[in-house]
C-alpha cells in the first residue's frame, strides 16, 4: 500500500522535457535546465512533476518510440543526472512521476532488430504482431485495423511478412500475450522504483492487449480488437503487487468512454488513477462542465479512486486557445489550421478554468506553460516535426503548437529557454511577452493566479476529501460548496451573477464589478 495519500490530492505538474528549459545550449530542453528550474517549480506549489519520455528515442514520435527503458537519451542527459533530479525534486517537497509506453517499442529498440534478423516464425518474432499478408501473393495486410495517427497500421518488411504499429512504423506493438513482454515491463517498474520515482503514468493504458485473431474491425467505430480488452486487468493486478512494494502508483491514460468500463482499471488492486478527458474535451458550457463534473465523480465513488481534473497537456490544444474560439471541445478529429481564435475571450476563460478545476475534489493536473498563459501556435509547416501532421497529408496540423519551447525571459534568441541561437521548434516573435520573467511579481499575471491558488488550495482544509455539494445558481453559473466553508463560483455567461451572502472573498480569476457582482467567464473563491 502507499505509505499516504498524496495522490489523492496532489497537484501534478507535466514536464515535457525537450521544451522546458535547455541547460546545455543545443536548442533542445535537457534534465539540466529541469534541475535549474526546480526552484521554480516549488515556488509554485506543486505536489509532484510528471515527466514525459525521456528515454533514449529515435525521437520519430517525442520519445514516445522507446529504444532502451532503463537509458536517458543523450539530448537530455544521463542516468545520473535523472537519479540527482529525482533526489533534488524530493528535497524540496516534489515527487518524481515516470511516464512508461508499454503499448510499443521504437524500431530500433534491440528486441524489434532482433526480431527482423531472425525471420518468420522465430521466436524473436513472438515478441511483436508479425503476421504474413492476405491476398493471392500476401500483398495486402492481415487486417483493416485503423491507425491512432491516419494512415496504415500494418508495415511489409522484405522477407513479406507484416507487423503491426497503431501509431508509426517506427513504433511496433508488442505482444502482450507474451511472457516476457509482462516481466520485461515489470522489470522496468522496479527499475525506476527503486530509483526514487513516487509513481509511473501507463501511456495508451487500454491498448496493450490485441484480439488473438486479429479478426477484421466491424467498421469504422469498432475498436474491440484492440481497446479496453479484459486481458488488461490482470496485467495491472500485476503492475499494482508491484507498486505496492515501493510505495509507488500507477496512472492510466485511458481513454475509455464507457464509464462502467473505465471505472474497472481504479480498483483497488489495479491502477491508483486515471485521466479525466472527458473533462478536458467538455465545451466552455455550464451544463456541459456540470454533467462531466457529476459523471465523473460519480463512476469514481464506487471504487473509491479520486478523480483526476486536467485542461490541457502535450497532445491537446491550449486552454488559451481553445475557449477563444466558437467551438471550445477539443477534438482531434477537428484540428485544422487557421481556425480563429478571440486569444483575449481565451485568456479570461481559461483563468476561470484554472479555479474551477482546482476547487474539484481529487487530483489535478498542470501542463507547463498553463500557469503563463500561453497559447497554441500555429508552426509553419516546413518546422512541423509531430507525425500526426504528415500521416494526415498535412491536414491535421500535430501537435507541435503546444510543445513550443517556454519562455523564461522577455529577450534572449529563446526567450531564456537556453542559450542557444534557436530552439528547436521556432517560438513566435511575441512569445517575450508570455514569459516568466515578466509576470513574477504581476499580481494580475496567469503565473499569480496559479500561484495563488495552489498555495490556497494546499492549506485550506476544505479542499481535501472527495465532498462536492451542488449550490443553487443562475443557468450559466456552476456554484458548489468544498468542506463547510468553502465554495466555488463560476459565471461562464455573459451577464454579472450576483454572489450569495459570504464572509470572504478569497481568490477570484478577474476582478468583480463594482456592485460586487461576478462578471462573465470569472470565477470566484468564497469563504462562506
């Protein structure tokens, strides 16, 4: 079992390594700059940091196509250098999280080169989803299965065998049925355990297990081959014995829409939680926030898992972004260049965002640069490295406008990301204006509301346990009570919204009017 808590509560800030800040001077973001910031980090008031990849990668999907598990890719730096994060972290009040990809290894990854050396029917093969083709010559792959990122999901290799890859040819799936995949990744586990990692985030957590028969999908919709298959359980039942010996925990990203279904990975001998998309996907929308708030806390009570609360991370638009435009879901069906944007509409909602989400009873994520306001850019093409880009034949613009290197400082070549002539995705001419640097000691800046609220949020009692208490309220205002003294008002309408009778005003993400009244899209802390 977990020595505590924590978890329950914590707020976890996302780390994308290759673009928080770069120590050596290459253009890329490396453990160092990390370690220069964790000061940073703790004058926020985060509870843990969640790193994304940083194992030694071919880089062809973010890292997210993994060479060696136990390797820290020279771009970033070195074991060593992670072990003395993970330390340094801890020292100042931060827990480390470790993202793992059990769904597939890169191509160059020593199993999958193995694997082609040896040829069909080996035993190196058995590791992976090698299967010969359909057709007169084998020309055609052995199923209709469709890719996560458009495009083929089965590559041809010379001896005319194919392999499976949901994401890139560069990311072949492993073969979970496999005895040695299991104790393989459980091996890993253990490896960063006992390195100090207080936890580890399951990348694509409901697709490891495959249909036996790679049987044709019905149509379209059916993704019974290969999501949320029940062989899934007893791989976690197993990642949990191990957890529990470190103290450690398990995060899924999980994007199972059946709430029953979702609601079987937090059982108490499985995964400790999971991602909350559908509260990220939601729009700019009372009812729509309300019902996914009510849904979600209500399949997480049965199991007794908290609920996690996030608005953005690398692979989705900025908050910024997206509540400045008409349409605020998120969608990745609907990513498409030049869609407009109100950037000023998107600030103000998004700073009521960030009060409502962290008011919610459970776990709450931080994507780096949330706190500066930073919204989503539009990279020019001819710098897009994100494959989601290319396998859509240039439609889908990636997401790569979210992965734009931070700003630190207001001037520099890269605004104090490092030092270095460019970063290694280009940032726009006006991205000084977003920095750090500058909102430090602005107390209207996003970085002081974020501030401000995280340090509330951490020592005021009412904002622990899992009580959410629906108040009465105007259509297009979300108001509800934490605690017996707490409550949370949201206006995401247009007109001013009276507050009811309170002692304090503790927080509120824009100003009140001058009657006292909470203006459109701001949200407001009351002690009442």
């Amino acid at each position: 079992m977990v020595a505590d808590d924590w978890w329950r509560s914590a707020a976890i800030y996302q780390v994308y390594v290759r673009s928080f800040a770069d120590g050596d001077g290459d253009g890329t973001g490396d453990l160092a700059g990390v370690r220069a910031r964790l000061p940073y980090l703790a004058g926020l008031g985060v509870d843990a940091i969640w790193f994304t990849p940083w194992y030694r990668s071919p880089l062809a999907d973010g890292g997210y196509d993994v060479a060696d598990y136990r390797a820290i890719d020279p771009a970033f730096g070195t074991l060593a250098e992670a072990e003395k994060l993970i330390a340094e972290a801890r020292d100042l009040g931060i827990r480390a999280i470790v993202d793992i990809v059990p769904n597939h290894v890169s191509d160059q990854h020593p199993w999958f080169q193995a694997a082609l050396a040896a040829g069909p029917g080996s035993p190196e093969r058995e590791l992976f989803h090698f299967q010969p083709g359909r057709g007169t010559h084998g020309e055609l792959p052995p199923n209709n299965w469709p890719s996560q990122f458009s495009g083929a999901t089965w590559t041809r290799v010379p001896d005319g065998e194919w392999y499976l890859h949901l994401f890139t040819p560069e990311q072949p799936d492993l073969n979970w049925a496999h005895p040695a995949v299991r104790q393989e990744h459980e091996d890993v586990l253990r490896f960063w355990f006992e390195r100090g990692a207080a936890g580890m985030r399951v990348d694509s957590a409901a697709l490891l297990a495959k249909d036996p028969a790679l049987a044709d999908a019905a149509g379209d919709d059916d993704t019974n081959g290969y999501v949320d298959r029940d062989e899934l359980h007893d791989v976690y039942r197993s990642w949990r014995a191990v957890a529990n010996d470190y103290d450690g925990i398990l995060i899924g990203e999980l994007w199972v829409p059946d709430p029953e279904r979702f609601a079987r990975y937090l059982r108490p001998d499985e995964l400790h939680t999971a991602f909350n998309f559908d509260f990220l996907a939601r729009p700019w929308d009372a009812a729509e926030l309300r019902a996914s708030i009510d849904a979600t806390l209500a399949y997480h009570a049965p199991v007794g898992a908290p609920a996690t609360w996030v608005l953005c991370n690398h692979d989705v638009t900025r908050t910024v972004t997206r509540y400045g435009r008409a349409d605020t879901r998120f969608d990745f069906a609907t990513k498409r260049f030049g869609t407009p944007t109100d950037l000023g509409l998107g600030l103000r909602r998004a700073r009521a965002a960030a009060l409502l989400s962290l008011a919610l009873p459970g776990s709450v994520y931080l994507y780096q640069g949330e706190e500066l306001g930073l919204p989503e850019v539009e990279v020019d093409r001819a710098h897009i490295q994100d494959p989601m880009h290319a396998r859509s034949a240039g439609v889908d613009p990636g997401r790569d406008g979210c992965r734009v290197p931070l700003p630190w400082t207001a001037h520099g070549s890269t605004y104090g990301f490092g030092d270095s002539a460019g970063a290694w995705l280009p940032q726009p001419p006006d991205w000084g204006t977003y920095a750090a640097e500058r909102q430090q000691d602005d107390p209207r800046s996003m970085l002081s509301l974020y501030r401000s609220a995280l340090r509330m949020r951490a020592c005021q009692p009412g904002f622990r346990g899992d009580e959410l208490t629906w108040l009465s309220a105007p259509e297009e205002v979300l108001a509800f009570t934490r605690g017996h003294d707490l409550a949370c008002f949201v206006n995401l309408g247009t007109e001013p919204a009276r507050l009811p009778p309170h002692q304090e005003v503790l927080l509120t993400s824009d100003p009140l009017d001058g009657d006292g009244r909470l203006p459109g899209d701001t949200a407001a802390w009351l002690r009442t």
